[in-house]
C-alpha cells in the first residue's frame, strides 16, 4: 500500500531532506547543545560525578582519558545546567558528543553493543535538531502558532539525552514522518476481519458504525465496503482503522502476511484528510477536518525508552477507561465547574492481536504492539472563544532569534513574571492535585500530555490533559474512591504506593518540566529559582487549606517530604536494559534520592551557582 500523492496543500510543504539542510554551522550549532546536555543529564543522574574547581566544574574521563572543564549553574533537585560555549577539552573548546561519550566509556561504564548503538541514535538526534533549527522561527513568530502548527517546532524530552533517535527511521522516512518535518500526510486504512480484531467505544461510539460516519467521509466509506463486497468479503464482519504507511510497510505486512493472503486483512485506500504528526510521532492531528479525532497508531520505532506501539491490553482498554476519569470529573463540582479541566478522552479503539506471537508470552513486547488504533477528542472544539492551547514543553522552547517563548508569552499578557507564573501554577496544579488527593488518581503530567490553555492575551486559564491510559495509575491503598472501579479499567491500571504515586506528580512535572522552566525564568527575567519553588510550594498549601477534610489524604500523598527518590531516564538506556529486547516495557531506574525544594524547611540549592545572567532587554 503506497502513500498515496499528495494534494496541493501537501506539495507546497518542501520535504525537509537531510542533503540541503546540514550545514557545518548548523551541525556545530547542535553538537554544541547536545554535549552540554548529556553532562548535565549525566551528572544529574550520577552517571558522572564533575568537580568543582576555580571558575567552574572539571571532569576527568579516566587517568588517560580527556579532561573537560565547563561552567554550570546548580539548581532544584541537584539539577545542572551547563553552559554550551564553557566546554573545554584539554583546554580547547569542544562540541563533539559523540568524541565525547567514546571517552566516557569507562567512566560511564557503557557496553559494546549499547555504545555502538548510542552512537546511531545520538547521531540521528543530531540529526533532527538540524531540520528543526533550519526551520527555526522567532519566539513571537512562535506564539502566533496554533496547538497543531507549534507541535513541529519543539525541541523534544528535555531529560532523555538521545531523545529523536527514531531507531527504524530512514533519513527519507523522518524526512516526511517526523514531527520537525512539518509535513502533512495521509494515512490509508485496514479492513481487519472481527476473527482477529476487536473494537471498544464509549457512550455514543459503543458500536463502531457511528465512530466510522464521524471520521470518514460518507463516499469514502461506501467505497471501502464496496471493494469488500467486490471481493466476496461481508463488510459487515470487517473493522476498519487507520495505519501508517511506514508500519504496513515495515512490519504489517512481513508479519501479518498469512491472513493478507486468506483475506481477513485488506488495504485500502487512503481517506483524504491530510494529518499532521505530534511529538509522540505516532499520533495525528486530523488537518483537513479538526473537528475529528486525533488518531493513535503503533510504530515499530525505538524513540527514548521504548518501542512506540500499542500495548494490546491497554488499547482494547482505553475508552473504559476514558469513561471512568470523565466520570471522576463529571460528578465533582471542583473539576467540572472550578477548574474547568478538559480531559481529552481516548473514546475508542481498534485491536489486532497477532495469532503467533499471543501464544509467546517470553516473546519481545514490540511484537505484542504491532497493529490497532485509538482515536481521541480533538482539543479544538473544547476550546473557550479566544482561547489557545500549548504543550507545557512548548515553554521551555527558544526561537531562533535567541529569545524564549515563555518570556514572549509573559510580556504578551501584561503581568510581571510572578504573577504569570503564580497564574500558570494556580492553573495546573488544583486539578492534579485534586485527582491525587481526592481519588488516589494521577496522571503522567509531562510536558507532551500536560495542555495549558491561554486566554486572548496569553494568561494561563485552564489545563487539558491527555494520554490516560498509558500514563493514568492508581493508588493501591483501600480508598472507598477505588472501591468500585470497572473490572476492565482495574485490569490494566497500575497500583503504586502513596510515596509512587507521588513520583508521578515530581518526575513527570516538577522534575521533568519544572527543573528546566525555574532556571530559564530565572536567567532571561531575574525571577529567582527559590522564589518559583516558593510559589510552587504555596500552591499546594492554598489547595490543601481549601480541602481540610482532606488532611489524611494530604499526609498519606506527601508531596512534601524532604527527599524524593532520583528516577533516572538516562540510566535505563546506558546501564539497564540497554538497546535489549524484552517481554515487558521498561520503566526509568531509580538511582539514590535527591532534594526536595518543596519540603517543609525549604531545601537549599546545590552551589555554586554559575554564571547568573542578567535578564534579556
């Protein structure tokens, strides 16, 4: 099944190729930035232990290894971060990762295989951030962009190193599918016979007819079924989702080839609608009609930490669950008439199990992901008149004019930046808060999943919040809340103790995305990094002083605690399971404890702290 050509609105976005685009200025450029990153995400993790010295930070990769030097501000949680232009090796200045991590072999303690392919996927990153800065714009050309159009200009996970290296991509195929590409495209679609597919939905969409009516066109769809008619099949026991070209093209049809030829598989034409890739790559926003629903789809491509397919189990769940959190919020005034969260439900879904590789459970889990689909609700048409929604990554994004979206945002707004800052804060956190306390309930809050929503003079407003069931868990204590949870949705939700539980909340947003947004405020507006965890500190007190009766919940959930543990995303690829196949995903290593600016004494900052620069005119 080919793609299909593109349409004129496709034509006119150039491919971004690698040929045209690497230039020597844009390759240091991205060398440079990524060497500063893996010292500091290494450091941070404990991978590598810099020491202070006159004027900075030494780092010595062995008795005949290089010795690195570098200027580094310390932050929250015994963060780093490192000044790109500081970096010296032997006393020259440097801007090779990858020379970089061939010396820190030893120290790192790295394998053979795991750093042969190391090497692949940070050069693949590279890479990327080549097409991105070759279609860099202005922070205030950037916060024209609607939700769809930012998703391409983000620089991707902040904490994990090597983090576009789309293991399984050809340079064409990140060319036309990544999301820094910018390029719409189309997706064709499957007819899979209900002997080895299975479909849930909710409400409305309990019957896939009236998800079909809503996300095809009514010829298309009668085109599908006449050409199953046309070839003896009954279209009635057929279930139809999308598929990307690159997954039929790479593992559906090398692996899924003996019902292709019995027919209980059929391609078929693409649908018409042009489709944008988000950051997750696996996901599209529906261009031509942004009304329907974003579509979900597994990709056999090693990105991060995992193979980015659907897991069988938690695809065939995930409209059961969706109705469970949309029931949470429906039935608590806070949630639905307070916050005004916007929960963007994975309302149905498509699964294909592969007959062989469900008999072997010991079998790796990319096997286990190859085939279905989830459609979730659009953030379109939940949106306030005026209102625009961005990523919380977005924020951490500079433009290529050097100046920062979130700083761009704030003068927009006409607050100072406390203020702002204090608004975003009382945006994201009362909800989050309140799934946690209220029904032992969290989310993965980081930066792709975690939507703000601004007004029309880009003050925070409310939080969406997508992804439920790969990133929902559950709190294992006996809650009444959790007494009565749907069979189906307890089945695939996982239990964690209060302290777990609490991880989800500091790793995925004040470690993840928090870290890096305190430092930035501080350097390009003077906000000091202890004043952000300060305002931080008092938003979760003003929400529990809101909900006293909660006070039980409050002590068992301690968000305060003067130490958390140090999940480490780094470690996992480097040390743990390597580039490895194994049946079950794997989760991000902890790696001793670090301190928590949250806590009740307040935790000082790591110093010294380097190289404070004043605010940007």
């Amino acid at each position: 099944m080919p793609l299909p050509p593109a349409d004129d609105r496709a034509a006119r976005t150039e491919p971004l190729t690698a040929h045209h685009l690497v230039t020597a200025q844009r390759w240091q450029q991205a060398c440079r930035a990524l060497l500063a990153k893996m010292i500091a995400e290494f450091s941070y993790e404990e991978l590598l232990h810099p020491e202070p010295v006159a004027g900075g930070y030494r780092l010595d990769l062995g008795a005949s290894g290089p010795q690195y030097r570098f200027t580094a501000r310390r932050g929250a949680y015994g963060s780093w971060q490192v000044d790109p232009d500081s970096i010296r090796c032997d006393g020259e200045p440097a801007d090779d990762p990858l020379a970089f991590l061939l010396a820190a072999r030893g120290p790192l303690g790295l394998s053979g295989d795991t750093s042969g392919h190391l090497v692949r996927e940070l050069t693949a990153t590279l890479l990327a951030d080549v097409r991105l800065a070759a279609g860099a714009l202005g922070a205030a050309q950037l916060a024209d962009l609607g939700h769809t159009e930012l998703e391409g200009h983000q620089g991707g996970h902040p904490w994990i190193v090597p983090n576009k290296g789309r293991l399984g991509f050809a340079a064409s195929d990140a060319a036309r599918w990544a999301p820094e590409a910018r390029t719409p495209g189309r997706l064709g679609w499957l007819a899979v016979h209900r002997e080895l597919a299975a479909y849930r939905g909710v409400g409305a969409l309990a019957e896939p007819e009236e998800l079909y009516r809503a996300e095809l066109d009514a010829e298309v769809l009668a085109g599908y079924r006449r050409l199953l008619a046309e070839r003896g099949q009954d279209p009635g026991q057929f279930l139809l989702l999308p598929v990307h070209p690159w997954q039929w093209d790479e593992t559906i049809l090398p692996l899924f080839a003996p019902w292709v030829a019995q027919g209980l598989i059929v391609a078929l034409p693409a649908d018409g609608d042009l489709r944008l890739p988000q950051q997750s790559i696996r996901s599209f926003f529906n261009l031509s009609r942004p009304e329907r629903r974003t579509v979900k789809l597994p990709l056999s491509v090693l990105n991060t930490l995992v193979w980015r397919g659907l897991p069988t189990e938690r695809t065939l769940a995930a409209p059961a669950v969706t109705g469970w959190i949309h029931a949470l919020r429906d039935q608590d005034a806070f949630l639905r008439e307070t916050c005004r969260v916007v929960l963007l439900g994975e309302v149905a879904s498509v699964t294909v199990e592969h007959p062989y590789y469900a008999q072997l459970p010991e079998a790796p889990y990319q096997y286990k992901e190859l085939l279905g689909a989830i459609w979730r609700e659009p953030l379109g048409p939940q949106l306030d008149p005026g209102e625009r929604g961005r990523t919380l990554a977005a924020l951490l994004q500079s433009g290529a004019d050097g100046r920062t979206l979130v700083e761009e945002l704030i003068a927009r707004s006409g607050l100072d930046p406390q203020e702002w800052l204090g608004r975003l804060f009382a945006v994201m956190l009362p909800p989050l808060l309140h799934f946690l306390y209220r029904y032992g309930t969290v989310f993965s809050p980081h930066g792709e999943n975690a939507i703000v929503l601004f007004d029309a003079r880009d003050v925070p407003v409310r939080l969406a919040v997508k992804d439920f069931v790969d990133d929902v868990n559950i709190s294992d204590q006996d809650l009444p809340e959790l007494r009565d949870l749907p069979a189906e949705v307890a089945a695939v939700l996982l239990r964690e103790g209060p302290e777990g539980l609490c991880q989800f909340l500091h790793s995925g947003l004040f470690v993840g995305v928090f870290r890096y947004l305190a430092p930035l405020l501080e350097r390009r507006l003077a906000l000091p990094e202890p004043r952000f965890w300060a305002l931080l500190r008092e938003e979760i007190l003003a929400h529990q002083r809101r909900f006293p009766e909660l006070a039980d919940r409050f002590e068992l959930f301690d968000l305060l605690t003067p130490s958390i543990d140090r999940l480490c995303l780094n470690r996992n690829r480097l040390l743990l399971d390597g580039y490895r196949d194994r049946p079950a995903r794997p989760h991000a290593a902890v790696h001793g404890r670090v301190g928590n600016p949250l806590a009740a004494a307040g935790v000082p900052l790591p110093g010294p702290r380097d190289r404070v620069v004043s605010p940007a005119p």
